[in-house]
C-alpha cells in the first residue's frame, strides 16, 4: 500500500506538475478522452466461455440481449496450450475453464448469427495465439465481414504468461516474435483490432500490490516496443492498437490511483520514443474486479466488493469493465449470477450519476498526491528493473516470481494473523454454510462431441492441402523475416485444426517447460510474534519428534491448470512450519509424480486444482499410485472444489479437501491429524 497520512492539504499538491491538465490531453493522466463517460460510457465486457461453441453462443447472445455491449471469449486450458481435443494430455480439461475451439468450424459456431461488423470481441489468448487470431479472421471473412470492419482485442502477451499465467506454449524468444508479428500483421490488414491487451491482472491475482502489478506491466510493455521497434514499425502506426488490462482489488484509493498513474507513465514512455500523435499517447485499458479477493464462505458478500472495485475502476478511467460473477471462488458463473455480475455495471451506469462527470477524483489533494507517489513507485521498480538488465533478465534471475510470490505470503500472513481483515473468513464468520447451486458442466459430452467434430473435419478437408499449408508454416518458422500468423491464416483456411498447427510450429521451436520453486522462510518471518503460529509449529516439530524426521510433503499440479498461486503459499507455509516439501513442475502427468513419490519417502501428497477438472484427474492418480500408497500417504486436495465433489473425492481415497478459504493452522493442523493417524495404523 502507498504511505497515508491523516489528512491531505493544497501543500501536498502544489507542486505537481500535471495538475493543470485536462481529461482527453497529454499526460492523459485525467482521461483518455475528453467527454470520458458522457460522450461514451465504458463497455461492459464480460468474460464469458465454457463447454462447446454453441453453449458459449447462447451466453454470449444472452449477454447482449440483458446489457452487455461487448464480448470476451474465454477458452479452455486445452485450447490455451494448442492441443486439440482429442489430444491426450488435454482429456480431463477440455471445456471446463473456458469454450473448447479445434477449428475455424468451431469459430464460426461461436459467433453464429453475431455481427462481428457491429459488436467489438476480446479474446483473451496468449500461447495459441496465431490459430486462434487465424481462426477469428477467417470466421469473419468467412461470413462476410471486411477485415477493417472487425473490431476487439486479442490478449497477446506472452510475457507474462512465463511469470505468472502459464499458459505459455514456446519459450520466451520465438514467443516475443510470434507476439510481435501479430502487431504487425494486424496494424496493416486489421486496423480497428487492437493486438495486444497488456496485462497487469495476473500479477496482482498472483499476489501482486497495485505499484508491483504496474510495474510489472509496464516493464513487460517496453520489452513488446522494443521488439515491435526493432522491425522498423513507426509507434504512431501502431502503439494506439496497443491496450493495456489491470486488475482492480480492495484497496480503493490505491487502486484509483494506479490507474491515473498508468496512464501518466504510459505517455510519458511513449514520448521518449518519439511518438507524436495523442492517439499513440494516450493509455486506453480494460479492468477486471479481483478474483482473489472473492470468498468461498458467505459467497453473497462478493456482490458487495464486486461493486466496490468496479467503482475504483470506473473512477479511475477504464474503457471497458469486467464484474466478477459472486459464485467466483465456487465455480463458473451461473446465468443467475453472471445477469447479477452484468447488472452492477448496468446500475452503475445508469442509476448513479457516476458517468456525468470525467475524472471526479481530479483535484482531491488526496488523490493527486497518491496518485504521484503511485507514480514515484512504479518507476523506482522500473528502475531496479533496468539494472538487473531489462525484464526478461529479471525474469530469468527470478528476481520477478521472488517479488510477486513475496507479496502473496506477506497477504496471506496477514490474513492468518488477522491483520488482513476479510468478512465471513478471519471475522465475523457464519456458521450458516448454504451454497448457492453452481454450474455444473458435463465435460465428458464435450469432448465426445469435439472429438467426433475433429473426425468429420478430418474427413471431409482436402488433404493434401492442409499438408502443404502445414509444411509451409513450419519453414516459416524457420523463416525471421516470414510472418507467422499470414501463413497460419492460410493453414486454418484450409481447415487445419489448432493442435496441427501448433504442431507444426513445434517442429522449430520446442515447448517451454519451467522449473518449479517456492521461497522459504518469508511466511514465517511474518509470523514470528505470532503464538497460533508458535503452537502450529510446537505440533509439527512434536510430530517430527515422533517420526524421527521432518515430515515430508510432495504437492503436485495435475493436467493443464497453470494457476500456482495456491499451491506455492501452501508450500512455503508448510516449509516454515517444519515441514520438508517439494513441489512438481506445472502439468505433471500421474506417471512423473509416481515417479517423484518413488524418489523420496513422502508422507503427505498435497494436490492443488483450479481448473475444475478435479474429479478425473484426481482418480487417475490415484489409480495410478494404487491402494499401497493411498493408504501409506496422507492426500489431500486444494483448490476451488464445490462441497457436492467432496465425498467423491473422499471414495477416491483422499484424507482431506482445502477449498479457498482455509488458515494454514488449519491445514497444517488437519494434516497432522491425518498423518498421525495414518502413521499409527
Ligand atoms: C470511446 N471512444 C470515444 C470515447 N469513448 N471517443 C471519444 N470520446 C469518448 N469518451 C471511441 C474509442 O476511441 C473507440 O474508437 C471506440 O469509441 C470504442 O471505445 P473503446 O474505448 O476503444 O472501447 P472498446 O472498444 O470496448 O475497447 C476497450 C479496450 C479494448 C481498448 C480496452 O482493448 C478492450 O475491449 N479490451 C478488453 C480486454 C478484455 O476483455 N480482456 C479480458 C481478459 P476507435 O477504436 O476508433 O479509437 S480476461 C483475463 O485475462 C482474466 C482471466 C484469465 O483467463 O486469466
Ligand atoms: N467465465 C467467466 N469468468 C471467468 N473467469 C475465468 N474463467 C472464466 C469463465 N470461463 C474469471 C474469474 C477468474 C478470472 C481470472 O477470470 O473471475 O478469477
């Protein structure tokens, strides 16, 4: 948080130097425009996908039929990663966090009876990138739309994905260029298509502050020009088709400021290199409520702070909005709680008066001064960040996943202490435990149907030309100065699926793996004067007494789900608890975690799940492992699993299930319990 005084005065402000500007002028720190809202509010844009093309359809239409004004495409993990449906590694998450898309056919079903000529479509893809754009466009062209009329944002920043999102498929280098050839290609044959959605949101779900999440953004916006500039691109050709994403939490005034901030600082980059005209200059950026901040327990409170951080972000700006639906730490959003996640916005817009004015908060000695120290912050950050030699050094030092993860356990020490106060979790807790009914979806049936739609495309394609579409992809890759999304284009026209032509690029550029770590030591440091903590570790070292040694934990991340948030903080707690633990690398298959239980004698196997797709995955592991070891190890499951999969689970063997919400004292301590009895029998 950035320092607070008690009162704020004309002397904290006096010295400012923008503040004479006005919304809509350089530094745009008041407003990309000068009408802001009046002229045109911001658009509700809610990320919206789940099960097939055709469900995800009906969503979308319902979305603009109660409100909405603009879509946003979320698409599953098998998608993200480039495989097809039918792929193996991708069985238990096809479909479950986002629409399942292998072709232009499934493109074309998404957007059915849509008129991409009229409503603007965000599509939040990274690692799939190139098929996916390829796919977009070809499904306009394909149903009459000129590609200057298509109009929406393709996330495309892969940066980040290698420091928190994950869904990376190459590594950094040949990923920049794909980036970079996107902005490219778009900024000539789609030039109401913004290419790239720079995001701050990640960083902060991750466990990012608002000063580190802009930073970050930041940082990872330079490296992008630096590569676009390379290729000779002129900035004001093509920086106003660069949009940039953050994420808006609790901390109201901060997160208010940070957007102010982002903007000052955006112009301020641009200028020094030489761009000129304010369409290059001005920041124009899309928000999303926090997901984090949403609680499993009393899941009705989250309608409360949704609203709270939508205002921060209205107030501090934003082009386009997403709310976060209330059933969020349960579950997808349900149509119930995605009209009532539509409607904040909609009252917000409507009812309030909120849109009358531009930049209300301009002049408060308060704000102005935050948002100057806001400022001051970020490009302290930035500086420590060029002398560790630019991002993608501090990335590969580990200085970046060190700060972020930082961040995350001094929050959650905090919230374990009581000092990071959250309603209905560490005060004021209900015994009442009613959970509203959550989304079910029957994945199992996607994927019989994709996997049927794959054949029939396979069937009916001319093969021969796919073939050679393929092969010339791949010696585009080979190819600097070849741009790989026009010849993904003609790939995916010939009716290619996305995993070929994935695979075809992997023929020259490998898929990235990453290490896996957590840092020691941080959450107990935190902790120190705490006594709850001192009994949590009296009974772990009484335990190790016991034992004879520390008790060995091993917490695994199954399939494709590259949310590793959770499963670092449960690690570092229980490092500083006493115990010893390991974690896999993301995507470990039951055989590479077979193989890591056989390494080392591990008393407890921790899984952590987000992607809803803890049911499979959970008992082929298990299976895999036998009875021998379930009975041997304590296993315990984390992530968002709904209550109704809990004595599933528990059948499959499983001692004893996290959702979000839990202290790590009650981790720890239920472990224990588990464990001694387990030890004993
Ligand atoms: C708007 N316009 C104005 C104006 N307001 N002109 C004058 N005065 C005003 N007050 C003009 C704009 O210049 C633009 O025209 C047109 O009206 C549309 O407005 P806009 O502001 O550009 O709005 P929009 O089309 O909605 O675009 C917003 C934005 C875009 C630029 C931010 O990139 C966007 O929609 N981003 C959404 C990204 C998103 O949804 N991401 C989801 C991520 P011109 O175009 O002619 O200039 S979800 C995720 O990643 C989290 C989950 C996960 O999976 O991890
Ligand atoms: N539909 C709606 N919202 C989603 N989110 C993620 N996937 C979907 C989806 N398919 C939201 C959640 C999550 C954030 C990253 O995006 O709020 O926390």
């Amino acid at each position: 948080m950035v320092e607070r005084k008690p009162f704020y005065s004309a002397d904290d402000i006096r010295h400012l130097e923008y503040q004479h500007s006005r919304p809509g002028e350089a530094p745009f720190l008041r407003g990309p425009f000068t009408q802001m809202y009046r002229h045109k509010p911001w658009t509700i844009r809610q990320y919206t996908g789940f099960a097939n093309a055709e469900a995800s359809n009906a969503a979308f239409k319902q979305t603009l039929a109660e409100g909405g004004q603009g879509l946003s495409v979320a698409f599953d993990l098998a998608t993200h990663l480039g495989f097809d449906s039918d792929h193996p590694a991708a069985q238990a998450d096809v479909a479950r966090t986002g629409v399942a898309i292998d072709s232009v056919e499934d493109m074309k079903r998404l957007f059915d009876g849509i008129d991409l000529s009229r409503v603007s479509v965000s599509m939040t893809m990274n690692g799939a990138v190139l098929p996916i754009m390829a796919a977009f466009i070809v499904a306009g062209e394909e149903s009459g739309v000129a590609r200057e009329q298509l109009r929406g944002t393709i996330q495309n920043d892969i940066l980040k994905e290698f420091m928190v999102r994950n869904t990376y498929i190459f590594a950094p280098k040949p990923s920049l260029r794909i980036c970079a050839d996107v902005v490219d290609y778009l900024s000539e044959a789609l030039p109401n298509f913004n290419s790239m959605s720079i995001s701050g949101y990640h960083f902060q779900e991750a466990g990012a502050e608002p000063a580190l999440e802009l930073a970050l953004t930041l940082a990872n916006a330079r490296a992008y020009l630096d590569a676009i500039s390379a290729r000779g691109l002129d900035l004001d050709h093509f920086c106003h088709r660069l949009s940039f994403f953050f994420g808006v939490g609790m901390n109201f005034f901060d997160e208010i400021a940070k957007l102010r901030a982002a903007r000052l600082l955006w112009c301020e980059e641009v200028e020094r290199r030489g761009a000129r005209s304010d369409r290059a200059k001005r920041m124009k950026m899309h928000c999303q409520t926090s997901g984090w901040s949403l609680t499993a327990q009393e899941p009705h409170n989250n309608l409360i702070r949704t609203t709270i951080e939508a205002m921060a972000g209205v107030f501090g700006g934003t082009q386009s909005l997403h709310t976060n639906a209330y059933d969020e730490a349960l579950s997808l959003p349900t149509e119930h709680s995605a009209r009532l996640a539509r409607n904040t916005q909609l009252i917000l817009q409507q009812e309030t008066g909120i849109c009358d004015v531009a930049d209300p908060w301009g002049g408060s000695y308060m704000m102005e001064s935050l948002t100057q120290q806001m400022a001051d912050k970020v490009r302290d950050y930035l500086r420590q960040i060029d002398a560790l030699g630019g991002i993608l050094a501090a990335l590969e030092s580990g200085w970046v996943s060190k700060q972020i993860h930082g961040q995350a356990l001094r929050t959650q020490s905090r919230i374990d202490n009581g000092q990071h106060p959250i309603i209905g979790v560490n005060r004021f807790v209900s015994d009442d435990e009613a959970r509203p009914p959550v989304r079910a979806i029957d994945a199992g049936e996607v994927l019989n149907q994709q996997r049927q739609r794959l054949q029939r495309l396979k069937e009916t394609r001319d093969t021969r030309r796919v073939e050679a579409a393929l092969a010339d992809l791949t010696a585009a890759a080979a190819s600097p100065t070849a741009n790989l999304l026009a010849f993904t284009i003609e790939a995916i026209r010939a009716r290619a699926t996305l995993g070929e032509c994935t695979q075809a690029l992997l023929k020259q550029m490998r898929r990235h793996q990453a290490d896996a770590h957590y840092l020691a030591g941080l959450y107990g440091i935190e902790r120190r004067q705490d006594t709850q903590w001192h009994s949590i570790r009296r009974e772990v070292e009484a335990y190790h007494q016991q034992l004879g040694q520390a008790p060995r934990a091993l917490l695994v991340k199954l399939g494709l789900d590259g949310h590793d948030r959770g499963v670092r903080v449960v690690a570092s707690g229980l490092k500083d608890a006493g115990f010893d633990v390991d974690i896999s690398p993301l995507f470990s298959t039951p055989e590479q975690v077979q193989r890591m239980l056989d390494a080392a004698p591990y008393d407890a196997l921790g899984i952590s799940l987000l992607s809803g797709a803890h049911l499979p995955l959970v008992e082929q592991l298990l299976n895999t492992l036998g009875q021998e070891a379930c009975d041997r190890l304590g296993v315990f499951v984390g992530g968002i699993i709904p209550d109704q999969d809990i004595p599933a689970l528990t059948t499959m063997g499983v001692d004893a299930v996290f959702p979000p919400g839990n202290s790590m004292e009650a981790i720890i301590s239920e472990l224990i319990a588990v464990l001694a009895e387990k030890h004993s029998a």
